[in-house]
C-alpha cells in the first residue's frame, strides 16, 4: 500500500513564492504560526533521522581528563559533581550523548564528598573499575566495587564519599536531556554531607531483596524503581557464566549463539530498573559477532573486560577496557569480540516501549 | 530534609578560571566532553523551567490565515497538508506548541483532498465548527463534524475529502515536537486520492465499538489505539449534561463543583486514545472558577462553546469560540465561566504518567 | 511424549488387599489420612468429567410454578427472595447449575418488595420478559425492562420493588456455588424496604457511564466490578445488528459467519462485569449452525428471541424462548438456528482465564 | 446501614407447609428446582462457615505410615505416586486439606522412580527432611533437599527418582480439590522411566533464573508460572536472617516485631509462583506471638525448624517439626514460638485475590 518510490517528500507541495504568499508568510510569522508545507520533510522524516551521531569516547582519554578535573575543580554543594559528560558531536555542544541520555565519568578524590541532593531525573552509576566509595540513597550506603551496577531512582536522596586514600572514577547515566527538554525535572538539595559514613559490604536494600524468588512480606507493594541499590558484579559474572555453559549442554540460554546477556530488573515486577532506562550486561564468547540490528532509540555501551570491535553506521571501530560509544536511533550495529569481550548497556528503551514507539530490525529476520 | 534555603546552586562550585583550568576545558572541548558543574543550575532546575510560554491564538486570527492559505497554497503530495502549525513563542521558532506536542489549524476546500500516508505520530482531529469532510483511517471514512474528535493514531493510513461546495477548518494535534526530539518516527505515503469516497454517517469502527460497555466478540484483544475513530459531539453533550444534572441533584458526579469532565479512552482498556496524547472535553457553569493548579506536562484547550477566561500564569486572558492556549509544564492556571463554558483539552499525560514523572499541585490541597 | 495408549489410570498400581495393608488402610483413617493410589483416577481424570449433566429447562415450566410460587410463598426477610433455583440433575439436589454458578427464576408480584441485602457472591439479573420492576443498588434505583441486564456485584446493597399490578418474572445469575464451596461468603441484612422508590427510566451509573468511549473525570480509578447498573437491550441490540450489517458489507465484525456477539464489560478496564462471571449476547442468522466446540468452565445459555437447537454432548435438542440450558465443563455444543436466534449467555470463564486453566477446542482449528 | 441484630436468616419467611405448597414442592422436585428461601442461610451464611475444620496431623504420626506404605505399596504406573493424601475431618473423607487444596506426604524407596505425567493441576513439594531424591521437570533434573521448596506447575511433566540407597519422604501440595470440583482437569501420562536421571546439584532453571535481579535476554516474555524449579533453603534462610539482623538495626524489614517472612515469587512478574496456590516462609523469634487474624482463603503450615504452638480458633495447639495443620477460612489464629521458630506456609490466597474475595481480618486493626 504504500508508495515506496516517491521521493518527494516535503518538496512537491511547495507553492510559487509570490508576493501574496511572501505577505501571508510574514502574517504567519506575526501570529506565531509555522506552515505544515515547509518543513515536514525536515520533522517527519521517511525514518527516524537522528541529529545525534555515533560516537566513541576512549577510556584512556577519559580517565586523565578526570584526574586532572580532581586537580584543578573542587566538589561540593552548587556544582553537586564532578562529572564529565559525553557530549554527542550532533548535539549542538550540549551534554548530551543522545536527546534523551546522559552519560559522563565521575571522580571523586580520596576522602572527598559529594553532597546530598534528589531530582527526579532516574540515575544509575557503573564501575569499570576501582572500589572504596560508598553511595547513600536515602539514608542507606551502598558499596561501589567493580563490574556494580548502582542506583539513584528518580526522587531519592544520594551523595557518595570516598572512604580511601585513593581516588576513583565511575559512570553516571541520567535521563536528564530527556526530562530538561519535556520539563519534568525538579531538584532539592540535601545534607551538604551524605548522612552516614558507615562502610557496609551489602546495604539494607540489598540484604532485603538480593534472594532470588524472593520476596520480603514487608514489602508486597510493587514500586516503580526497583528497590535494589547495587546489582552485584558476581551475580552479573554467574549468570553470564551460566548461560555460556548452559549453551555448551546444548539448552536455549543465550540470546544468540555466543551471546550472553542479562537484563537488569525491578524484582518487585519483573521489569525496568527505573522507568526510562534499561540497563543490561553482554558478553560475547572470543570469536562472535552479533547480528545487524537496528532499533528505535539510543543505547550506550561501555567495555568492561575483553577487546573487540562495534561496527557502527558501516564503520568497524576498535575498542579497548573502559570505552564509551552510543548508537543513536535506528543506525545499524554489531559487536564483533576478539577475546571473550564483556560489556555493560544502557538505554532508553523504556521510554520507546511504554510509549509504544519501539521497533527492532534485526538482519536476516523478517519483520 | 531539603534545604530549600540554598540559592547557589550552580553556581557556588565554580573554580576560578586559571591558565590551568582553561586548557582543561579546552581539552574537554576536544574530546567532546561538558562538565555538569557549569551548567546543572540549567538543565537541572529547581522546578520545571519550561522555555515554551503560555500563549493564546485568537481563532478570529487563525480562521481568516487559514482561508488565505485556502487561496494561495494548494494541498496535495510533500507538503501532504494545508495545515498551520502554532508555534509557541518561546521555542525558537520551531512550530511547536510545546516540547511535546503539536498543534495546527487544518483547512480543506471545496472538494479537495489531502492525501493519504502514514506516520509514527500519533495524531487527532478536533471539530470546531463546520462539516462536510471525511477522514478516510485505514480504508473506513469517518465523517467529521462539529465537536467531533477524530482519531489517527499511529502507523494508520490516513486522507482526507471535503464532499461539499464549502471549506472546512479543524486543527489536528500530533506528538511530532516529541517524536522529531527523541528520533522515533517513520513515515510512509499512500494513496494519492483518499481509498474510498464514501460518506456514511458513521464509521466501521464506531459501527462495531460505540455501544456502552459492550464489547464486540470479534475485538476481545487490546489494543494500543482506541479503535473508535469518531467520538461524536452528541455523546460527548450528554455526557457532560448528566453530570451537571446529577450535581444538581446532590450526587457526585462532577469534578468539583460546576464543573462537568469526560476523557474520551480506548474502550478495550479504559486508558487514553493513544500512547502519547490525553483527549478531555471540559465543561463549567456560568460563573465558576476552577482551582488554580499545576502539572507536570503541558496541555492545549481550545474553546468550543461559550465565554470566559483563562488565569494563565497570574495574567487573566478572555476567551473566545475557537481560541487555543498552551499551559506548558508547571504553569498554574484556572479557568473563570462567563457564561457556560465548553473546552475541548489535549495533553501529554500520558507521557508523564507512564514514564512516571506526573506531579500535580492543586491550590489548597495538601501534596 | 505423553503415552495415549495407557488405558489403567488409577487401576495399575493397586497392591494386593494383605492383612497388613488392610491394617495400613485402617491406620490411614484413623489419622486422616487417604491414598492417592486408590483414588487418583477419579479425582485426576484424563479430562473433565464432570458430574454436573447437560439439562434443559423449559421456560413452559418454569414460569406457572414461579406463578403458583407467588400465589403460596411471600416475599420478605429471613427468606429475602422468591427465587427458584435450577438444580443440575448431576449436582445430587443441590440447587447449582453448575460446581460454580446459581441460575434461578425469580418472581415479584404486584407492588411487592425484595428486601435489601449484601454478599459477597456476584449477581446479575437478565429480563427475558416483561417489565416494572426496579432494582436498587446502592441507594441507586436501576429500571428492568425486557432484554436488559442488571448488575448488582459483590457486596452492593440491593433490593427490589414492583412498581406496578402485574407480576413480573426474570433471572439471577450468581457464583453462589463456587462462594459455598470455597467459603468466601459474607452476608450481611440491609433494609426491610427499598431505601429508594423512585421510578427513574434511568440510573445514575448509567447516566454517568454509558456514554460510549468517554469516562467522567470523577472516575478515574479503575474498579473491580463494572460501574454499569443495567445493561439496555436497545444497545444490545443495536451493536448486534451493526455486526451483521457490517458482514452484509464484507467487512470483519461478527465471530463466525452469521453469528453475532458481545460481551459485557467494564468500561474502566474493558474486562469483564465481575470477578467470576461473564455474560455475553449472541445472535444467529436463521439458518446459521456454531462450530462445534468444547471449552473448560460452565456456560449458562436462556432463548431470548427465535427459535432453535443446540446440539449438546451429540444431542440436539429443540428451544423455545425463555428456555436455559446449561453446558458442563469440557462438554461439546453447537447452536442452530431456525429463525433469527438471539441467546443470553453467562460463564465462570473470568475464574477459569484469571487461574489461568482456559482450555477451548474448536472442531476443525489447530489447538 | 446493615441490620446486624436480624437473626432470622433463612428462617423468618418460611411460609407454612399447607397440602397446595408441598405439592409445588414436589413439583419443583420434578423439574430440578429448588427453591433459595429454603436453603439461604446454609449457601449463604453470614460470614464464611467452613465445613473443613481445623486439624494438625503429627509428623510422627505420619512418617510411619509412609514408611509403612512403602513396604506395602509399590510405586508405578496407574498409581503414579505413594503419596498420603491429608484429609481434612470436615470434608467427607475427602483426601482435601481444604476445599482448595491438597496436602501429601509423599515416599519414594531407595533407587524407585515415580514415573513421568502432566495434569493442569499445579503441584509443588516442600522438603521438610532428607535429600537424594531429583524431581525431572519437562526434562530439566532438579535436586531435592532440605529446605528447599520444587515447582512442577500445571502441564509440565514431571516425575521423581531416588538417587540413594535410603528413602526419602516430603510434602506435595496441589489444587487438586479445586481443579476436581471446578472441572478444570486434563492429565497425560509420559515416560514410565523419568527422561533424564542426571543428578547436578542445580537444575537448569536455577542456572538460568537464580541471579538476583537479573533476568535472561532469552527470557523476557513473561510467563504464568515461575521457571524456578527450585528454591534453595540457603536462600531462604539468608533471606529471614537478614530481615532479622535489619530488625535488631532498628529498620523496617519484618513484617511484625520478631516475624520475619518471605514470598516465593515468580521473578518474572514479582507476583505468585503459580496461579492458585502461594507459598510462603515464616521464622519468629523464641517468645514471639504474632498477632491474631482472619482470612478468606485456607492456608496450610508445616513446622521446619524449631518448637511452638498455633491457637487455632481459640484453642492451643503444641508444634513439633514436621507437624502440618491446616487454617480453614476465617478461622483466626496466631502462632508462638518458644524456640526460633520457622514454619512453611502454603494457600490458596491466589485464587481468592484474583478473583477478589480476600478479606483480612487483623486483630486490634480497623477494616
């Protein structure tokens, strides 16, 4: 049914510009009014066109950057982090790795503190590597160790302190371009000082939900974040494990032949980790590629252990431990491991499936 | 526990701008990288700080641009539509009415038609005055009529004809601020005439789905789109009639008091008309004023039937059939009956509330 | 995988009748206790089997003794209503048409009353007949005139008055037998009389609700059960008769060729009127025979219009208006129509698809 | 509004027995109706009236008997399990525990296999003592020790074998009398051997699905029942450990002072592990009495660990290990402990909260 072939687009209506319509442009314009007939190739385009491109930040130019941020720029109450945000080289210098994420490095110098705030923009942080800060939500620490998942849902109280003499670098993912550009965001500052120094190994969230299947009684009402403040790298490192060799015994387990993969969830239903973002883990036995696929909105990868490659938009990019890269929507993809290659995901994909705007190509597969 | 006092934020941990620090950011420059501390106190505000401003379009402005537009500018494939988007005069020129949402004024003459296509964007007309055209939705012509909404949501094939010897005005509401921003849309042309000419009173789908609380056996699967494609002016009335004599007759019914409401939703699951966008049709007595409220989100009125006022950011502002205002995030109005007063309401609710970011304040009411 | 063939289900295993088993047997009862082996094949069978049988009662039957009952019985607490229940002859006197479901024919003579009361069990009523009786739920006075359903879910006080100096006879659909079986019930007296003797034409749940596809803002909150009092013919009919012009029209709108259907539902949800019971309309084109089929759960059928057969567990059996027939689990049935056939229809499915134990085999379709 | 001082429910309007209404009821007797004025206050009581009762059967009664059984009664096809079948008194020697649910204790001899089938009836075992045994779900082998409570949901395969040279004994519960009563069952024989007599420590399901908080990319559609085949005593007892610790820590995590309790949950919805039955484990500290309650519903209890009392209905009964009781509807009770004491609970509260019967009654708290 549909007409493929006309290319057309946003061109042919275009009316002779005569004087009569150069006067009823400027009444337009008077009005506040924009005709439909002059840009809808531009605002609806035949298939998402994305502003932001593909990009790769490379860990070993992040990581000096960061140092020398915890040289020359204190952290504290007004600026709340020092934090380096990706900012996608389509977005206009904004901090934006994609209109609807952020990403960027945090570091935070031995012993310093990064104070108390909440907003309702939906936070996590990923370690890819170090340990000895510890992250209070809400009046409970939370370890940060290697390969962790943390998270600061939307509304919550959080600041993190170094515990060591040595510093350490971490990510943060927010969904602040999404909630500055639709106006949702509110913000309130806390303590200046987080409100308990205590270094527990497992913080309360942990110690009540991290029992597989589950679930305390004091706690059957199903929240919208999940309730988990640190998904623990050794239970991450299992399950990947589990999978691999579950596929050796020739059971369905993998996503994709050599594919592991988990997704990160809100045991009280199953779901999303919070109600924007998605968070998953991936390794790739040495060897694999990943099938091309395409999908409608943007995701970001960092390297957590291995070498390897993503073929992005057609271009075969190297990676190393710690690189950044993000697939804005509907470019197409792959991962290619040279070793046994580990990677951490986060994306928008909430956003798109609860607002029924998802859609994935995936090379090969009929749709 | 906020420490609502402080007013530094995003400013207090500024560093002072040594030789050092300038080759940093210029660093930071180079390898594509914001740090939040110089701007949090913008894209992380204390409170929805919307760039979009409330605004009001006088239909007596709208109505003879529109007819211009009839004269000068001919409707057919590119351009797709004779329609005139609002643009809010805060958002840079964009046709925006708010971040989110989009909002035209749609003019057909005599006999011609729009051709048919489909997009991502979900879409809805609504009738202020006249008849005569058909929207013609995936092969079944819905008739158009005053205080008609009429649904195209998203991926459906979608014309219009005017069958008559007189032109027809409507607007048309859409999500293409949002599904341009996050890079979600796909577009496909149809037909170049609409599919069928037809002009039955009522559609296919109200034929099968407008009887209340009744569920054809044939459509017991949900659906994402409510499968009416009309919802008629004459429901619409007595609904908002029975509520007011119901007030009348001291049972609850009404919203608060002098006050008739009605969402139009999918009947399959009771929720809104489509993923994105939020339909209501409000009604007031004579002489009531509504409380002063806030949400998170924006809203679009525009005015069917009556006179009034609407207090719009503190500014009272007279209103008029046809006239269309933006209340964008956060902004607290009410709205003041001068006679009975009849609004048609669209919004971005739906966003909000699935991605969890709906906060209201009502005037009054403890939060 | 699964062995057919096995034909010694609850036989096999039976050990030999010793002296000491003999004495275990013993033991057994004394301490409660029984034995799966001896008993599996019953109360585990190959399929349902169900000890409830296939019945017809004939509305020539049932109307002159709920006549003589009105001449013989009063209405009035302690008993609290004139209803004759249909006892499955299967059910050993029990007055369950089905394990799950109570049908009775319910008789109200001239200007008498039903007094008021609650329980947990659900109920409809369904007006085959006549007219001037007024149902009041809730404080709610709901009319019940020829074609109508009532609903008077679980826990909402209700009574009933005859407003007039004919009798008028109908019937109550109920989950008492399931509420028995499984000790669910509460019961509590309301008033003697009706709280409310007025005669509107309609309720105020009605007036409130049935507007097709829109929802007062008043009730947002989805509920249990649905907010409809009473369900008009004038819509039933008008829905179905769309549906059967629409197949005139070759469009998809009926469930089969030449048959016709709605459920009843819950506008705030789209799911059925209550927790454990569905009804639904069903009409046929004369001529028109339903494919054979058997579904798990009890359906309760009575003749509204025409004339017929269903062919019920191979039988087929001729129908009149007024008549009930009642269809066990698992047991196969079809319909036939002589005439235009229209059927009331309600069922325990809403348990058997909320415990997820729905099974239906249509002869011919791939299960 | 309701009149709580009537008491002559089901007896006031008993109309006198003249000759003219014994022959209506002989007439009605003739045509299977019977009528409700006669039977209310039975099938509709005021609140639920159970016929089962509360009953505690002593593991020292019952272990014997199995073994008893197991020298007598062989296991195999036909009989398909030696399993005793509870049998409440109230129930009419009945094998039901309670109108709803099974309760066995089953015995499998060293080196015997209890051979393959499938039922829609929904099965699980608790492992109150011993080890050896491997239950092989749809083929997927899964240790049975100490502690831990097996899945086998409706319509997998499943069957049992004994590893050792020692017996071993269990419970199975089931929704046997529902299914029966409900005519909801459909049984298949498999293989007379189990299909896989491996013995891993943790079956496949484990490996997939035991990770807390992270869900298989290869499992992402949910599914009715939980893919657990499995939950570990070590998870669990960690779980109430924790909860106990976090208690002496003055945080919320018991669901009352010196009660700590867990859910077992399908970890793809965070609800139920199957449709109709849930289960649960409780641990209260020595002296702890929790506080009395009512339900709808019925639950069954078995002692696990240590030594305390259930009053039951008022009346005080003594617990050791092993000891099963059952709670019929809406008979309160408590439990103490006089040691640490932990108990595992099973109940048909699924059924009644999908269906909305539930009620709880909670002594010293409003309704």
């Amino acid at each position: 049914m549909a007409n493929e072939s006309t290319e057309n687009h946003g061109k042919a209506m275009q009316p002779e510009e005569t004087p009569q319509l150069q006067a009823l442009y400027r009444a337009f314009d008077e009005h506040n009014i924009k005709p439909l007939w002059t840009q809808i190739g531009n605002i609806m385009p035949r298939h998402p066109a994305p502003k932001a491109v593909p990009h790769i930040w490379k860990w070993s130019d992040l990581l000096p950057l960061a140092e020398k941020s915890g040289e020359l720029v204190p952290v504290g109450r007004g600026g709340e982090r020092r934090a380096l945000g990706l900012a996608n080289p389509g977005l206009d210098g904004n901090a934006y790795i994609s209109p609807t994420l952020w990403c960027a490095i945090q570091y935070l110098g031995p012993h310093e503190t990064a104070p108390e705030h909440r907003h309702s923009q939906n936070a996590f942080r990923f370690v890819v590597e170090g340990e000895g800060v510890w992250t209070v939500v809400n009046g409970d620490p939370v370890r940060m160790s290697k390969g962790d998942l943390l998270l600061t849902p939307g509304w919550n109280f959080h600041g993190h302190h170094n515990n060591t003499d040595k510093p350490m670098a971490w990510i943060d993912g927010l969904d602040i371009p999404f909630s500055y550009q639709n106006d949702v965001g509110f913000f309130e500052f806390g303590s200046d000082r987080v409100t308990d120094y205590a270094t527990p190994a497992f913080s309360r969230g942990e110690r009540l939900w991290c029992h597989p299947g589950l679930r305390p009684l004091s706690g059957l009402q199903d929240t919208v974040n999940s309730p988990i403040g640190a998904y623990r790298w050794e239970h991450t490192d299992r399950a990947l494990t589990e999978q691999l060799l579950l596929e050796d015994e020739g059971q369905p387990a993998t996503v994709e032949q050599g594919h592991a993969a988990i997704r990160f969830v809100n045991p009280t239903t199953g779901g999303d980790v919070m109600p924007t973002i998605r968070c998953e883990f991936h390794r790739l036995r040495a060897g694999t590629e990943t099938r091309k696929r395409r999908e409608v909105g943007a995701s970001v990868f960092q390297v957590f252990q291995g070498k390897g490659a993503v073929v992005l938009g057609g271009e075969t990019r190297q990676l190393d431990v710690g690189d950044i890269f993000v697939i804005p929507s509907w470019v197409p993809w792959s991962l290619q491991a040279e070793t046994r290659f580990d990677l951490f995901r986060f994306s928008d994909a909430p956003i798109m499936e609860r607002l029924h705007f998802h859609r994935t190509h995936i090379e090969g597969e009929e749709k």
